[in-house]
C-alpha cells in the first residue's frame, strides 16, 4: 500500500487513470457548457452560442469553447509529491496547459484563450497562481508580481473587495463592477501564499475579506458565477486553510448544511473538500464513501454544473472536472482544525 493510500485508495486510482487515459494533445478536454446546472444535455461552443441568441437574444461574441477551467483546477488539486506516474504526467501536461491561458505582457490569466475577447479575470489568476505555487513551478518574483497585480486591481473609491475582473480591458464589460464571493475567496487563498515581498495587509485584501465574511453570514445561496451554495463553502474553506479569521465562521457554515444538499457529484466533493479543509464536525467518512459510490465504471464521476457564466445562463462542466475534484476529495491532506 502506497504512503497516501486511504480506504478509498483503488477509487482514486481509477479517477487519475481515466484523467490520464483523457488526455490530448492539448491537455484535458474542455469543459462543455449546458443550460441547466445539471448539464443534462452539453452543448457545443457553437451550439451555446446560438441559444443563447434565440432564445434570449444576446451574443456572447464568441463560441465558448477550450476554456481553462480542468486545466487550471487540475494544478491546484492534484499532488505535488504524487508516487503514481500517472498524476506526474498529469502534473506536467496541466502546467503547460495553464500557461498557454496566460496574459502575453501582463502576469494575469483567462478562462478562455488568447485571441477570444474575453478579458483576463482575478479568478483565473487566482488559481493559476495558486497551482503554480503548489507544484514549486513559478519563481517567487513571478508569483509575487502576480499577486500585486490582484491587488492593483481598481477597487473604487469605497476601497471594496477585489471584483471578477480587471476594468483596463477592451473587453471588459459595460455594465460596472462585477463581484462574486467564490472568486473573492480564491483572490484571498493566492494572496496569502508564502511570498518574499511584504503586501500585507493591504486595503483591496481586507475589503475582500470582509466581503467573504459577509457571504459566510448571509442565506445559503450561490453566487454569480457559481450557482451551487456547495462552490463557496469550498472556496471559502480552502482560503480559511491560510486566513485564520475565516476559519471558525467557516467551520459553523459547513456545519450548518453538509449532509442535507449536495444533489450531484462536483457538489459532493466540494463538501467532503470544506469539511475537510475546516475540521467541521461532520461524517466525513461516510460523506467519502458516498463520493466513492458515486463513481462511474469508466473511473469517471458524473459532469455538472460548477462554473456559471455570469449574466449568461450557460453552465460549465465535465466529467474530468467533477473527477479532479473527487481523486482530490478521497484523498486527504488537511490535517482536522484544533
């Protein structure tokens, strides 16, 4: 048995197996959009397109397809010391991946490639930064010019939180700001990655803060672009792994409503994630098990919904999405919160 092996150990194997087996020449395959959060019947790029001109009469300007999304979560959640050859040629394939989503001249990163007029985003930079991080593959002057490029994002004069994207683009939207706790509370994770430079504390980060805060108190919803409650809670315990004040508020969140929710695998781990992450007084075992139960004979676990595109009723998902997140998931890292 392998020093990371765990009760759901050949599970996990399967899953990095069939990630492997799915990769081509360009990486792993592009999430696929659908109009349901279930994504019960995925669309082509093109074919996304065009419902959403028919049916509510806007134009995205673009097909929305190879965006970065398995590529950039795939570097944040597989291991950086890995024993299977697999998850190493994983590792190495995603790196290269996520930098092809990189700005040319400005240390910030897309969720759709160059070329596509969709303006880099504070989420997309966020995780880069955070994968790159993880598996040592960005130099520290890199990594912190990355995160003062988050802070530097306009932030107004009320000092608010760090928004979803930057406002100096030619394709930044008409319609102002716009916010979202999921991506604040992954702005914050990258922010407090251990980094020579001093940058904290800093106004834009501590508005940010607060705005995650406010979320954890509020009702159970989604956001923005994610529209499962399960997406936050995942991103806000992950980034309360690195800012103490959010740990405690967290932990009670994810205890509040773990077990009751979670209609469809990615939501499922991301639970088993938040507990994880906040030592929350939750089955975990039998969350995991659920999880494991939930895999597919291919080794996949099913697609849906995780990332929504703002205004724009299109869900993003796959099956190597919900199966990143679920190897990651059945196998811990995160020693429980005292």
């Amino acid at each position: 048995m392998s020093a990371d092996a765990t009760p759901w150990d050949a599970a996990a194997g399967r899953g990095l197996a069939f990630l492997h087996g799915s990769l081509g020449p360009d990486g792993l395959p592009s999430a696929r959009p659908g109009t349901d959060p279930e994504l019960r019947a995925p669309l082509t790029g093109a074919e996304a397109r065009r419902h959403l001109l028919v049916t509510h009469g806007v134009d995205l300007g673009f097909d929305p397809d190879h965006e970065g999304l398995s590529a950039l979560w795939g570097l944040a959640l597989l291991r950086p010391d890995g024993q299977r050859p697999e998850e190493r040629e994983l590792v190495a394939v995603l790196a290269r991946q996520v930098e092809r989503y990189g700005h040319p001249w400005r240390p910030r990163y897309r969720l759709f490639p160059p070329g596509v007029p969709f303006a880099a985003d504070t989420g997309s930079t966020a995780l880069a930064l955070s994968g790159l991080a993880r598996h040592g593959l960005i130099a520290p002057d890199q990594q912190d010019a990355v995160a003062r490029e988050l802070l530097d994002t306009q932030i107004g004069p009320d000092n608010g939180p760090i928004p979803a994207s930057w406002e100096d683009s030619d394709h930044t939207s008409s319609h102002g700001r716009r916010y979202d706790a999921v991506i604040a509370a992954d702005v914050l994770s990258a922010l407090h990655l251990p980094v020579p430079a001093g940058r904290l504390p800093h106004p834009a980060a501590e508005a940010t803060l607060r705005y995650v805060q406010q979320h954890l108190t509020g009702p159970r919803t989604g956001t923005r672009y994610y529209a499962s409650p399960e997406a936050f809670l995942h991103a806000a315990a992950r980034a309360s792994t690195l800012v103490p004040a959010l740990a405690a508020p967290t932990r009670r969140a994810v205890e509040r409503g773990t077990t009751q929710f979670a209609d469809t695998a990615v939501e499922l781990a991301l639970l088993v994630l938040a507990a994880e992450y906040t030592g929350a007084d939750v089955d975990l075992p039998g969350l995991r098990r659920r999880l494991a139960d939930a895999q597919l004979p291919d080794g996949s676990w099913p697609a849906a919904g995780y990332l929504r595109l703002g205004d724009a009723p299109l869900y993003f998902g796959s099956p190597h999405l919900t199966t990143l997140f679920a190897v990651r998931a059945l196998r811990p890292e995160t020693p429980p919160a005292r």
